[in-house]
C-alpha cells in the first residue's frame, strides 16, 4: 500500500460512537472488505481508494506520525 491509497486514518473509539460509522465498518466485514492486522485490541481504521478497511492495533496519531515522518512537504 502507498501513501496514495489511503482515503483517510480513523480512531475507532472517536468515531465508533455514530451509527453510520458502525453500519460502515459493518457492512464492509459483510463484504469481506476488512483486514485485521493484529489480534490485539483495535485502536485504528484505515480507509482506501479501493475500499479495503484495515483494522490496526496502532493508534492513529502514530499511524499519521509514522506517515508524516515519509512524506516531505
């Protein structure tokens, strides 16, 4: 995956909270859309361009960190 894939970086307790994220991440495990990166507890959703949701025990401020720390401006 690229830096170009990636739609958007998502806390999963921030925005869990509305039924519209729940009923999208849930919809997406119903079509197999959904990769689990670890076993351990999720903290982080990735969102790409061709509508695979990865599930990360990484926060998302250190995922962006981490992306960040690639990308030069």
């Amino acid at each position: 995956m690229t830096t170009d894939e990636i739609v958007g970086i998502f806390d999963i307790d921030n925005t869990t909270v509305t039924k519209k994220t729940r009923d999208y991440l849930s919809v997406c495990e119903k079509e197999g859309r959904v990769v689990y990166v670890s076993t351990e507890l999720p903290k982080s959703f990735i969102v790409c361009k061709d509508k695979t949701v990865y599930i990360s025990q990484i926060s998302s401020a250190t995922l962006l960190k981490r992306l960040n720390s690639k990308i030069k401006f």
